[in-house]
C-alpha cells in the first residue's frame, strides 16, 4: 500500500518528495505531509509546479527533475489521477509514485504504487466529499500507524496528528467542499487548533490580514485562503507550502 511504502521510505532513508498542485487545497496537503515526514525523520523534497509555465499537474520533465534530486518515492497530492504519461514516466526511471487525489478519475488509472482517491470509478468509499488535504490526512494516519507496528517509535516520540488540523480545515473550506460529515468534524477540530496559531505561518497570514478574532471557515475562506493562492499568481508556486511548512517565525513572516 501507499502507507507501507513510504514507511519503508522514511525507516530506509530513502528520499520522498511531495509533488503538489498550486491552490490552498495543494500546498496544505505539502505542508501536512511534510510536516509529519520531518516530525518522523525523513526530509521531504517540495514541489509545486509553475501554473503559466508548466500547467496543471505532474509532467515528466518535473519528475526527471525530482529523479535527479535524489527522490525514491514521489507522493503527488490533489493531482495525479488522470496524470497517464508523466507517471509512465516515472515508473521507467524507477520512481515511485503515491497518489493522493480527490478528482474523479477514469475507468483507467495511471501506473503508480497506489492511487489512493476516493472519487475512482471503483471506489465505494464513504468519504467522496474529502478535499486532498483531508485525503492526506487519512494517509497521514495510515503511515502512522504502519511506523508504529514496525516499531518505529520505540527511540523516538510519536507525534500527535492532531496538531496539524487547522491546515487540514483551511484547505478543506478553501476547495469549498460540503461541511457535513468527516469533512465538518475535520474542519470544527481545525479551527480550534488554528486559533492557538501554532504554526508560524498561518499566524503571520492572519497577522497580514488584520484577524483579532478565534477564526472561523469565513476568516479561513475569504481572508487567509486568498493570501496563499496570491503565490501562484505571481510565479512564486511554493510559497503557500513553504509558507504553511516552516516553523521559522522569521521565515514565515518575511513570506507573509
């Protein structure tokens, strides 16, 4: 499975980068999976291509690129699932590829260690309404746990995901999903969490954008989304995840 393989990865030293879509949905899904990836050891590769020059999506040249940074695993998340030549691609050069979707895919998917989506055409899952980010989560906590049965954590702590529901529930009210079922318990926990601005980054944003107030999904959609959207504009992809992944106050309020 995609959990096993990439605690193989971090238990291995193996290299991982994460390859994300550029909106709010995208660079909360890095951010989350690089922020538990770092809590567990293993330093992740960010990638967020370049809306003008490289469009949506994984391509080949990106993945060659992430090959020659020493990547041995490729998670791409809020993207990939309809992505057929560039992951191909990737499994020629020996690369393996995670995908951690929400778009519907087809009746054929793309060559990847897993395509882990609720919305497949073969999937009966109960939570086709989850963002990517909330799909990363669920991955999250699959990895967890798998790092925990190998006996990871016996050196080491063991983090607690909890921590890191308020990217879970920007990114969840910023791909105006429904907020009803996981996707509202998600984002309730969240915004609780957001209001102790513990992560740097989402706390120079709501300093950016005036907030005095415990932030609601209003604050969340309308105030703090937009800001992190802005970097994609402006040929600065990254800088929502890099944003939302550091723990340099320095760093995220020169970002801001």
């Amino acid at each position: 499975t995609g959990a096993d393989r990439l605690a193989n990865a971090v238990m291995g030293g193996e290299r991982i980068a994460v390859f994300a879509d550029y909106d709010v949905d995208g660079a909360t899904s890095a951010a989350l999976l690089s922020r538990f990836l770092g809590a567990v050891g293993s330093a992740a590769l960010i990638y967020v291509p370049d809306r003008q020059r490289e469009g949506y999506g994984p391509s080949v040249e990106a993945f060659e690129h992430l090959g020659g940074e020493g990547a041995a695993v490729v998670v791409c998340v809020d993207c990939g699932t309809t992505a057929h030549e560039p992951l191909q691609s990737a499994a020629s050069a020996g690369l393996d590829v995670i995908v951690v979707d929400h778009h519907e895919g087809e009746a054929r998917l793309p060559k990847a260690v897993a395509i882990i989506n609720p919305n497949r055409l073969d999937e009966e899952s109960p939570h086709r309404q989850l963002a990517a980010v909330g799909v990363t989560f669920l991955l999250v906590v699959a990895l967890n746990r798998a790092l925990r049965r190998a006996g990871w954590y016996k050196e080491r702590a063991e983090p607690d995901l909890m921590q890191w529901l308020d990217l879970v529930a920007l990114g969840t009210v910023c791909d105006v999903v429904p907020l009803t079922g996981l996707n509202r318990a998600l984002v309730a926990q969240g915004l609780k969490i957001m209001g102790r601005r513990r992560n740097p980054g989402l706390g120079a944003l709501a300093d950016v954008a005036g907030m005095k107030e415990a932030p609601g999904t209003y604050h969340a959609g309308f105030l703090l989304g937009p800001r992190i959207n802005a970097g994609g504009r402006i040929g600065a992809p990254d800088l929502g995840a890099r944003l939302l992944g550091t723990d340099d106050a320095a760093e995220a309020q020169e970002i801001a």
